[in-house]
C-alpha cells in the first residue's frame, strides 16, 4: 500500500498564497518527512514569496542541492506537471536529480524510475525530467510549470533566454536557480536586476556556504570556514575564495596560476624524476585542439612532478590511445585520470591495457588543489608546451558570460588537474621508485 501525502489541495494553495511557491513546494518534506531547512535555506523559501525567477548565488556546501531536491520533489508529489532538473552537463543535472528521486521514494510519492532517459513519474502524474544544456534543442518548445537550474550561472544565455524562459511562459511557470556565481555576465545581469528591483519577476539572494548553519554552527566565524579562507589564502586565491565560499559575483581576472613561474618550478628531467613514487597520466582529449598527456608523479612526501607530456593534434582516436599507453609505459604509470566527456576513449584506454577512468571535473575546486600544489611542484624543462600554456591560462575578462577560464591554453592545465584531483582518489597507485629519467 502506498502512502500518499496527508496535505490537501486546500492547504497547499493557502501555504502558496501566504508564503510563496518555496514554501508550498517543500511543504510535503516539512510535513511528512520532518525536514528542517537550514538557515540559508530557510531564508529562501522565506523570502521569495510569489516572484517566478529565484535566482541563488551560493557557497560551496549551503545546501542548494539539498533545497532544489525537496522543491521537486515536494511539486512532483502532489502535481501532474512537468518538472524539469537542467544543469550545464548531465553529470551536474544528475547529482540534483537523483536526491530528487531520493526524497520521492522517502516520499513513497515515486511510481516509476526510468535510468536509461532519468526520467521519474509520481502518483501524483508529475515527470521529473534531468535535462543537459549540451542539447539544447531537446530544451526547446516544452510549456515547464517548473523548472530547476543547477549552476545556472555556468549556463550560455541562449540557453535561458531562447530555451528556458519562454518555456515558463505559456504555463505561468516558476524558475529555481540555483549555483556558485561565474563573475561578471547574463546571470549576473539577471542577478543584479532582481536585487536592484529592475526586474519584478526575479528575486535575487546571496547566501554564502556559512549560511547552512548545520554544517558551519559558528557562521562566517566557524573554525572551518576560517581553515577554508586559510587554504585559498596559502594558494594566492583569495578571489576564488569570494566567488566559491562567500557567493560573491566579483569576477576573477588575469593569470589562473599566478604564482607558477619557470625560474622556480622547471627544472631538468632527471632532477624533477628523483624521488617520485608513482606516476599516473593525466589526460585532456581534443581533435582540433590537441590532445595532451602528462605523466604526473607524486613523491614520498606528496609533492606533485610533471615528468613528460605528449601532445598530437589532428590524431585520430587510435593515435590518441597509442601515445598515451606508449608514454605511460615509458613511466611505468599506474592508471590514466582523463577528461570524463570521452567514454569511448576511456575504454579504449582499457582494453589497451592502461587502468583509466574520468577525472572529478569540477573545474574551481581543481583549481585550488593545483594552486595548493605550486609552493613544491617541479617541472622538467622537457614539458616546453605545458610550461608555456601554463603563464598563458586566464581567465575571462569582465563581460564574458561565463567565469571560469578562457578555453584556450588550457589543455596541459586540465591534464594536471585531473592527474591532482583524480589520480590518487583510491590510494596511492603501486610504488615504483624512479632514481632518474627512463632512458
């Protein structure tokens, strides 16, 4: 027997029409689940009253996955709508959609679950949809009463502009948005006319990661926020601490790795090689643009080393692989960390003989760990085209829509991102003591 939600259509309308859309939304998960919202949170489902476009800027570990969850899942449970969950790739979509269906199970409000499309139906009638800005012709022509946007900022403006918005329109439709800011451009436009009261329909809100009072009981002053501030301090990236932790939508500007400089960090090969432990390569594919691997190893003491790289432009998918085991051999590596967006060429990796898997993708947060690495990083002076597309990252001036780095001179950086975020996630690969370069 399946156990339906207890509240009436009655009691639902008067929760909207007192407090607003968030507050009817997540009324069956405060009901019947006891769910208490955090601080931040709850300042959002407060505050945004009947107003179509909530636009959140957020920190890191506010909440905002937690929240949007129980905003779907809470509609799905008592309306036969259309709710869709869209997130710049389907992996960031994903994660949102599946506590979404977690909540509808806690619910007992979930009556299908269908993994191949990630689409989920509720005895209500309501479809939960998990949706990818990639395609952004599926985001096309759909009348949404819902719509939830995980890291909206990350997302083009056509995509929200041509596709989404209107969607709301023919049914009167409500926009949750939710994600850390991306600096200066449309969402921050859209962000800053809420606020400003330019834009009636928007309700604009900055809760930083401090405001989920669960996690950080002592706010802005908790010991971890202060050691979080401390890190990206050490690492010379104050900036990015503003945009990930305080919900800032200053924009980052110039060299992503400022503090990487040749006279400190490249040295020759057989100098950088003494004392690496393992080595995993780092991979970041491309056609047009090259693809690169690096052979990235880790001393006794975790100190990071970029020992070789190879890099082919124009290479066909099976000269990709072949570089690739052939320079892992070269540095007996233990396993490639790659850019997750070519499965295909994972598994070819594999069946070469080659351990591989995707790397975590998240690209501010691979950032810090790379930043955090630079003070004992060395390079061997083989790596000419790393070291160059290293003093040569930035990020995006102001104006540009999206703030993460410009997508140039990026292929080596990601490669070492993946290999310091990925390579050692399951332990540290079997040691293999290099006294000196591989002949």
């Amino acid at each position: 027997m399946v156990k339906r939600s207890s509240l009436t259509a009655e009691q639902l309308a008067r929760e909207a029409q007192a407090h607003g859309w968030l507050a009817w939304t997540t009324l069956p998960s405060r009901a019947t689940l006891g769910w208490v919202p955090n601080a931040g949170q709850r300042r959002i489902i407060e505050r945004a009253g009947r107003r179509r476009i909530i636009a959140c800027a957020n920190g890191r570990r506010s909440g905002k996955s937690t929240l949007a969850a129980h905003v779907a899942a809470g509609f799905g449970s008592v309306a036969p709508e259309e709710v869709w969950i869209v997130g710049p790739t389907y992996e960031i979509a994903g994660r949102t959609f599946d506590l979404t269906c977690d909540v509808l199970r806690r619910l007992r409000a979930l009556k299908a679950l269908h993994i191949s499309t990630r689409v989920a139906t509720t005895y209500a009638g309501g479809r939960i949809r998990c949706k990818s800005a990639d395609h952004q012709d599926s985001l096309i022509g759909a009348g949404l009463a819902l719509v939830i946007v995980d890291e909206w900022a990350s997302l083009p403006p056509r995509v929200w502009y041509q596709a989404l918005r209107p969607a709301l329109a023919d049914r009167g439709g409500v926009a949750l948005l939710i994600g850390t800011p991306r600096g200066e451009g449309w969402a921050a436009d859209l962000w800053r006319a809420g606020r400003d009261g330019q834009d009636p329909d928007v309700f604009a809100i900055a809760e930083p990661s401090w405001s989920n009072d669960v996690v950080f009981p002592g706010g802005e002053a908790d010991p971890e926020i202060a050691r979080m501030r401390e890190a990206y301090a050490r690492a010379g990236m104050l900036a990015l601490y503003r945009q990930e932790v305080e919900a800032s939508w200053d924009a980052l500007q110039g060299r992503v790795y400022q503090a990487f400089s040749p006279s400190q960090h490249v040295r020759p090969q057989p100098q950088v090689a003494v004392g690496v432990t393992s080595v995993v390569i780092g991979v970041d594919w491309g056609y047009r643009n090259p693809c690169v691997a690096l052979a990235v190893g880790r001393t006794h003491d975790d100190a990071i080393r970029v020992l070789d790289e190879w890099r082919a432009t124009g290479a066909t998918p099976g000269e990709q692989v072949a570089g690739i085991v052939a320079l892992a051999r070269k540095w007996r590596a233990a396993r490639a960390v790659c850019d997750p967006s070519e499965p295909g060429q994972i598994e070819a990796l594999r069946r070469a003989g080659l351990p591989a898997h995707g790397a975590d993708n998240d690209v501010s947060a691979g950032i810090l760990r790379v930043a955090q690495a630079l003070p004992t990083m060395l390079v061997s002076d083989t790596c000419g085209e790393f070291i160059r597309e290293m003093l040569a990252y930035q990020y995006a001036e102001r104006g540009v829509a999206r703030e993460e780095p410009v997508k140039a001179n990026d292929h080596g950086p990601d490669a070492l991102r993946y290999a310091v975020v990925s390579g050692w996630v399951t332990g540290r690969p079997k040691a293999v003591w290099l006294m000196q370069a591989p002949a």
